[in-house]
C-alpha cells in the first residue's frame, strides 16, 4: 500500500513545479505593447534552461542599452510561453517587462538555468499578444484586434515599420488593421507597379 501512495507524492512534487498559469487575455499586441518596458525586435542566439538570449536588431522603445538581452520564459506556474516557441535563429518582435525585484522562491541555485529570472533581465507574458514574428520586413501574429488565444490568426503580414510609427504614435490601430486584412494579390500588384515605375529590374 505504501509505495504506491509513495509514488503517488512523488509525482505530484516532481509535477507540482509545471503547474498550469491561470490569466486572463490582456488583448493582442496593439493593446498590451503600451504598458511594456521594452519593445524591440531581434534574433533568437542562444537558449538555455527557460531562457532565451535576444540579439536586439531594432528597439522601438524601451531602456535596454546593450544588444543582447536575456528573456526568462516558462516554468512553474509563469504565465509565459515555452522556450520551444522561439528556436535559434528566428526572429520576433517582443513586448517585454523588465524583472525588477527578486521573488521568493523564483530561483533555485541547485537549477540556475530553470528560475523566474534575474533582476534587469526580462521576462515575456503569454496573457495577450506579446509577441509577433518577423519575417524580412513584416511581422505576423496576434497583431490587432485578433481571437482570444490565437497565435496565429490569418492575416496579411503587416510592415514591421508601420508596426513602429504604431509603437511611436505616427499612426493607429485602423491602419494596422487594414494593412492586415489588405489583399495580399493586391499589394503583391501595388510593389510590382512601384517597382516598374521606379524603373528596377526584374
């Protein structure tokens, strides 16, 4: 009778610490990136434990003054994604917040790849559209006005430089919307004739 139940408190403490977060969606990326200490967008160079280490390629805005930042993701009952979501190489425009203090119990020294963060790193939410991927000049993503816990709504990839004059006040949510259900055969047709005016070659 003993080992099973044994066995039984075993597993519990051994799953304990992956314990499902609980939040609410905060909204997509044009509602949440207002109230993010960092907004940037980079290259994924390194991961170890529940971290990933961010080659900072343009800072919309925020405070970071060197050019790689670590980001402290999922573990425990952090509402964050999981590091797999962000695999070497790719590329992503972030909504960040700053670890400022300490949290009692967020870091084990037996595990110090596996913790809530250290302070002046950053960690990212999973609670809303914190995050965007960037492919060449465009990002894709819970944008604007996207479904609740959709990642990956269908969408026209918008200009990662529209997203910025959002981020600086240049312009609105409308435009990002409409960028983002724009005909892609349409703006494939507005580029080519752009391009044949200006005379470039095929």
């Amino acid at each position: 009778m003993w080992p099973p139940l044994l066995l039984l408190l075993t597993l519990f403490v051994a799953t304990g610490a992956q314990a499902e977060c609980q939040c609410l969606w905060q909204g997509s990326f044009a509602e949440v990136q207002d109230k993010a200490d960092l907004v940037a967008s980079g290259t994924v160079v390194a991961t170890k434990g529940n971290s990933i280490d961010l080659r900072i390629d343009r800072k919309l805005r925020g405070p970071a003054t060197v050019d790689i930042i670590r980001i402290w993701l999922q573990t425990a009952d952090y509402c964050r994604p999981p590091t797999e979501t962000f695999p070497l190489e790719s590329t992503w425009l972030m909504a960040l917040q700053r670890i400022d203090r300490d949290v009692p119990g967020g870091f084990n020294p037996g595990t110090p790849n596996i913790s809530y963060g250290r302070v002046g790193d950053y960690q990212l939410s999973s609670c809303g559209g914190y995050w965007l991927q960037v492919t060449g000049d465009y990002v894709t993503g819970a944008l604007v006005q996207s479904p609740r816990w959709e990642r990956e709504p269908k969408m026209t990839p918008v200009l990662l430089d529209l997203v910025a004059a959002f981020v600086h006040g240049k312009t609105d949510a409308e435009a990002l919307l409409h960028a983002s259900r724009e005909d892609p055969a349409l703006r494939e047709l507005k580029l080519d004739t752009r391009a044949f005016l200006r005379g470039d070659p095929e």
